[in-house]
C-alpha cells in the first residue's frame, strides 16, 4: 500500500499544474509595407480569408497604394489574403487633406469606408490695385488662403474588387474626427467626435446608403470622446472613450474615467457605465463582440494596459492589468486576445522579464487564464479575429506596417 502511495505521488508531481508557466513565442511579420512619411493604419476587417486596411498615407509613393499623393494626405483601402498576397487597393483621395479612419462590410458585399477631410479655399484671382505703382505691369498676387481644418466627414463605398462606387460628405461647423462606422440594418452608423479650442465632444449620427444624413447628436459637452463602439443584436450601439464630466446621472469621479455606454439607433443615450480610480485618468480605446473591452490606466507615476470581459454594463466578468507603455486593444475569437506594449514580466510567462518595453500578445480563456502569449517586434495598431483565419494584426515600425496571422 505504502509503495501505490509512493508512485501515485510521483505520477502527481508530473502532471503540470494549470498554473504552469507558458513559454512566450516570437512572431514574425508575413508581409512588410513600407512607407516614407507619416501614414498610419486605422482599421481592420476580416471576411472569409481575405484581410481588409484602412488608413491615411502622406507618403509621396507608394508601392502597395495605387496611385499618387494629392493634397497632403489620402486615404486608402486595400485587400490582402491570409497568407499575405495583395488582390487589390485604392486611393481615396480629392485636392483636399482626406484621411480614413474605419471600415463596415455590407451585406452587398461592398465596403464603407468612413473618414474626413478639410475645405480648400481658393485663392481670389490677381488684380492690379489702381491705388499701388507698378509701372511694369507685373500682376500682383494675393497671399495664398490657408485651408480649412478637417470640417468634413467622408463617406466611401467601394466593391468587393476595390472600385470606388460612390463618395459622400456631410459638413460640420466644428473640427471633426470621425472613429467608427457601423452596418445598422439598412444604414450606417457613424460614431466620433468634434473639436471646439479645448473642449471634445462625441457625435452620433446616420446615414443610407444614397449619402443622406441624419442630424447630429451630441454627447457630452467638453470633455468627452468616442473612441470605437459595436452593434448590437437590437439595433442599438455600445460606444466606449473616456469622460470627465456628468452623463445622465453618472458623475464623474477619476480625473477622466473610462466610459461605456448603451444608445439607441437614433443616438438617445441609455445607459452610461463608468471604470473609474480616484486619482487616475482611464479610457477604453477597443472593443469586440461579447462587450471584451482594452484600455489604459494612468496613474502618476506608471500605466497599466486594462482588459475587461463584460456580461453587460457595469457588470464585469474578469478583469486583468499589466504595466504597459500603450493602451491595450481586443479582439474576440474563440478566447479573447490583446495587445500592448508590456514594460514589465507577466505572471504565468516565465521568459518575459523585459530590460526595456516589448510588445506582446496574449490569448486569454474563459476566466482569463493566459492560454498563449506571443512577442511581436512592433507595437500592433489593430487587431481582430475570425474563424477562417485566426487572429490578425497589423504593427507599425515607424518605417513600414507588419502583418502578422496567428492560425
């Protein structure tokens, strides 16, 4: 008896603790897309095997973006397979300054692509003042007007092979900054916010699929900001950002807390829940399916990169934080994934004690047990996640995004 005692414990000691440490891997881009000046990805959207970017490029050329540069900057969609082969890409750009800056896929099978825009004043044609000598004649021209700010929301469809169908605008009488675009049946729901000197505001409003606009809503007063937003199976929205001042009857009480909140498909706010810590700053900046939400702490003197599993508002399932030098952005697949810039080791890691800040990715299950973890050599600036691909994200160098795929 002694002896079954004695082996029963050594097979015990074999077998591995769930809490056994995992092993961080290091992943490598498929495909690298340089750029020369000050592009940035802003979106991702997957659909079956291919892999959606939406962005702004400032470069002059470029060798994965049709076309040429006008005005100061264009934005762009371009479509990728999942083993990282262009199929195609287009330019959306005016004389104006275009960006973009969210994709939404139609049933249709055609892409909006929602971004803004600024207003180009022209110059008023030369003349010759009586009042002034010019005894040669020379016409004088007048000093060049400056363009407007972005005062123009963008909207563009394009087919399912990348042939721009149809652009749209609706102006704003304020600095505008469009975030997130949304398929709400049969329309769009756009989501983002404005600018006023110091004060932000967030903005909902609507459109078909001919460019007709619905009046903006406004949400808030002068601190608070959209930063993305899902939609639900009844048509209403969750948004997520940040605030600093009351909504409805939630005050405010960080110096800035992180704010979820429920409107309705005619921009009514609902409910507003708040993540908030005295003393602190927080903001979720991504959200998925499932109400998995990233963001950030910050405190005096560090940052915390925040992931929340959510059942409904004000109702968490787990939560995790890891000092980080970013805000942490989701994706929900089978388990739930984030993203961030790790400054410091990880709990369940054992060969991640960073010297200096490295970027990572972590699988998370069901209770938030670290399932994988991954190093990546760039910050990731999206991510998303479906069953026909896996996990994607795009990383950002400073020279060139990185597409990464984790089956």
């Amino acid at each position: 008896m002694k002896k079954v005692f004695v082996i029963s414990l050594i097979f015990l000691t074999l077998i591995p603790s769930p809490s056994y440490a995992i092993s961080a891997k290091a992943l490598k881009t498929i495909i690298d897309l340089p750029y020369s000046n000050n592009d940035q990805v802003s979106d991702i959207a997957l659909s079956g095997k291919n892999i959606f970017l939406v962005g702004t490029t400032e470069s002059a050329n470029s060798n994965w973006i049709t076309g040429v540069l006008t005005g100061l900057s264009d934005g762009f969609l371009t479509s990728y397979t999942a083993t990282g082969l262009q199929n195609w890409s287009v330019r959306l750009g005016n004389e104006g300054n275009e960006i973009a800056t969210s994709i939404a896929l139609d049933n249709d099978g055609s892409i909006w692509v929602l971004g803004a825009s600024n207003t180009v004043i022209q110059p008023s044609p030369a003349s010759n003042s009586t009042g002034v000598l010019n005894p040669d004649n020379v016409p004088i021209t007048p000093p060049s007007m400056p363009n407007s700010p972005m005062n123009k929301l963008k909207l563009w469809q394009v087919s399912g092979t990348g042939i721009l169908i149809n652009s749209f605008e609706y102006s704003s009488t304020e600095v505008i900054y469009p975030k997130k675009i949304l398929m709400a049946g049969s329309n769009l729901a756009i989501l983002g916010n404005t600018y006023s000197g110091i004060n932000s505001k967030g903005f909902f409003l609507s459109a078909n699929k001919t460019g007709v606009f619905s009046n903006m809503v406004i949400i808030g007063s002068k601190s608070t900001q959209i930063n993305s937003a899902i939609i639900n199976s009844d048509q209403s929205i969750t948004l997520i950002g940040s605030s600093g001042e009351k909504l409805l009857k939630s005050n405010s009480i960080g110096k800035i807390d992180a704010i979820t909140a429920k409107i309705s498909n005619i921009g009514v706010v609902q409910q507003v829940a708040r993540a908030t810590l005295k003393g602190t700053s927080r903001t979720w900046s991504s959200i998925d399916q499932g109400l998995l939400q990233g963001g950030k702490v910050t405190y005096s003197n560090k940052l915390e990169a925040a992931i929340t599993k959510f059942s409904a508002l004000n109702k968490p399932v787990w939560n995790v934080r890891y000092l980080s030098r970013s805000t942490a952005l989701v994706a929900a697949g089978k388990n739930s994934w984030a993203t961030f810039v790790s400054s410091g080791a990880i709990k369940g890691i054992s060969n991640l004690k960073p010297k200096t800040p490295i970027p990572v990715i972590l699988e998370l299950g069901k209770k938030a047990e670290l399932i994988n973890a991954y190093t990546i050599a760039s910050p990731a600036v999206v991510i998303d996640s479906n069953a026909d691909i896996g996990t994607v994200l795009v990383t950002d160098s400073g020279k060139s995004f990185g597409l990464v795929v984790i089956n």
